[in-house]
C-alpha cells in the first residue's frame, strides 16, 4: 500500500533525527527560562544538575524515573512549554487506570499530528487500503486511542468509521473487587455492540484490543472470518493469541502495536508464527529500553529480558525514563532503524493488583 506523500514525509523527516541533537533541542524548549514549562521549570531548582548543560541522549539518565504517579493530579498544562499559546484548547487524554486513577496528558496539535502520521504510515506498512469501513471496538472517551483511530481514519484515510461504547476502567475495578461475574457481563456488553455493528453494517476492517478479540474469536468466529483484516492496539498478545487471531481472520491482514498513551509503537515485527512479536517506537518522540530490573540505569543486552523503560521527548511533553508495568526482550532491528525496540511484551505486575480487563 502507498503511504500518502505528506505522511511519508513526517515519519522520514523523524527517522532522519540525530537522538543526541534531538535530546538537547527538547531540554531547551522545556528549560528555557522564559517559554519553558512550568512543571519542568520548577524541577530544575531541585534537580543537582543543569538540564541544559545535557549534550547526548545516554546523559538523559542523570533523571530519576519520572513519577508517573504525579499526572494522576497535576494540572496536565503545567508539563506544555509556555511556547504553546495560552489557554491551551483542546482534548486532555487519559490513560487507562490499570494501577489506580488515571494519568491526564495534554496533547498539542504537532503532537497529535505526528502521532496520526505514524499510525497510518503503519496501517499503510500493514496492507490496510483507503475508503474502507472500520469498526473501532476500541476505549472511547477519554482515551487517545479512541480519539486518535476515528481521526486518522475518517480525514486521512477516506474511512467511514462505526464505534462502540467501550469503557476499560469499569471491568479494570470489578476485577480487583473479583467481581468476576460483573466483569464478565460488562465484556459481554461491549462485545454485543461490536458484534451488533458486524452482523448489520459493511465493515471491512476492525480495530479493538488484542483482550477483546480474544472473546471476539471464541464468540464470532463467523463475522471475524469476513472482515479483511484486524489492527489491534494494546500490551500483551501470546504467540498462541497471534496464531488464534491469524486463522480467525480467514488469510485477512493481522497488525497488533503496543504501547499507551504516552509510548505508542508502529509497525510490528513478527516472525516463527507469533513466537517473535516486537514494537518499534515513534523514534525520536518515543525511545524504549529494556533495563536490568535491579538498575534501571542498565539496559540489558540484546536478546535478554527486563523491564521496559520509556523515554518521551515530544516538543511538548518530556516524560525521562518511565519504568513500565511491563517486561520485554531488547531488539534490535534487522531493517535501518535508529533505535531499539521491545519484543515479547507481558506483564512485570502481579495481574491481580494491576488488572488490564479488555485494554
């Protein structure tokens, strides 16, 4: 499938960073002391070295792990450069509550844009043809993949897009209640709707999350066959779910791309029929790591496993080394790619105190 001119250009333009001139040109943006961001600006004064004094991307680990848990309070505008014209405008996203409140990021429009650039150059990667309608069985909301899927591909791709009401949180706390049964009925619920939309209307490809189209499979085996393929976004998909999701599909197209709200990756790597699955990020906005989980400073070495360490460096956003709920095997690409990826992703977190449900 040909990638759209303009998107082609946004991706290349982003392969093209070098990570060390791209690390000191975000420092600055955030640091600067007049247009920097307010959050960050006021980190400096504590932090026992001067950001801007930062020259290579390797020095980015002089920062503790971001708190992650502070964007489950803080004013999300508070982490947006003062160079963003005031009031900020717009949608704040959240993530999905799988280890308590959720986390709020401000997306700004760049951002948006070049997250909507990678994800249809990876659709574009992935087979998935223009003017086509999709059901997006995805979170809606307040969650970006909702937002960002029906954006992409209802202006960018020619696609009319079918939805479903479909909130994540909700089974998250019936599961750590073990109200087992209430989670059960809520996935029943949201499976329904998508399953409604597939037996009624003309849907050429899905979106959902590996989770749901586990209960797709077993529940609509006949619908999956005659759709033309499946993107499914999320965490954790087994070799056995790839290959169970594979045959559902009838030969149709299968991409499945991990990542969350702040780290999203693009096009998949799979070989030896789901045995290898692994993610290459939104390089240079989103870098990953797979660290010793006793150092998080020690990025293990290729092939080996440990837990994934996430690096944001969005013009207007800076998250340094996110330590994720998640473990993963280091990659590193056989095609050109600037950085590594994370390959064979599952949970790090006991699944009990942190559930993922059907997201």
């Amino acid at each position: 499938m040909t990638v759209p001119q303009d998107v082609n250009a946004v991706v290349q333009q982003c392969l093209a960073q070098d990570i060390d001139a791209w690390t000191r040109r975000i420092l600055r943006r955030h640091f600067d002391p007049d247009t920097g961001s307010p959050y960050w600006l006021r980190k400096a004064a504590e932090l026992p070295f001067n950001p801007l004094d930062i020259t290579r991307y390797e020095e980015l680990l002089a920062f503790e792990p971001f708190p992650i848990d502070e964007l489950r309070s803080i004013d999300p505008a508070e982490l947006v450069p003062m160079a963003v014209p005031r009031p900020l405008t717009g949608k704040v996203f959240e993530s999905g509550g799988t280890t308590g409140n959720p986390c709020r990021v401000y997306y700004t429009d760049t951002m948006l844009k070049v997250r909507g650039a990678w994800r249809l150059w990876a659709i574009c990667q992935g087979g998935f043809q223009p003017d086509r309608n999709w059901l997006q069985a995805m979170p809606s909301g307040p969650h970006l993949i909702g937002h960002n899927g029906w954006d992409y591909l209802m202006r960018r791709y020619g696609a009319r897009v079918y939805g479903i009401d479909f909130d994540p949180r909700w089974v998250k706390r019936q599961l750590r209640a073990g109200r087992l049964r209430e989670a059960q009925e809520y996935t029943d619920h949201v499976v329904d709707q998508a399953i409604d939309v597939l037996t009624t209307q003309p849907v050429s490809y899905l979106g959902t999350t590996p989770a749901l189209m586990k209960v797709l499979v077993r529940r609509a085996p006949d619908l999956l066959a005659k759709v033309d393929g499946v993107v499914m976004s999320g965490t954790h998909t087994t070799p056995a779910m790839w290959r169970s999701f594979k045959e559902s599909v009838d030969g149709g197209l299968v991409t499945i791309m991990y990542g969350n709200t702040f780290g999203p990756t693009t096009v998949p790597v799979v070989r030896d029929d789901g045995e290898l699955m692994a993610h290459l990020p939104n390089y240079p906005q989103i870098t990953m790591a797979v660290v010793d989980r006793q150092d998080w400073r020690r990025t293990v070495e290729v092939g080996e496993s440990g837990q994934v360490r996430l690096t944001v460096l969005q013009e207007d956003l800076l998250l340094p080394n996110v330590l994720e709920r998640d473990q993963a095997v280091r990659y590193r690409p056989d095609v050109e790619w600037p950085c590594d990826g994370v390959a064979n992703v599952r949970p790090l977190l006991d699944a009990r105190a942190a559930p993922e449900g059907i997201y």
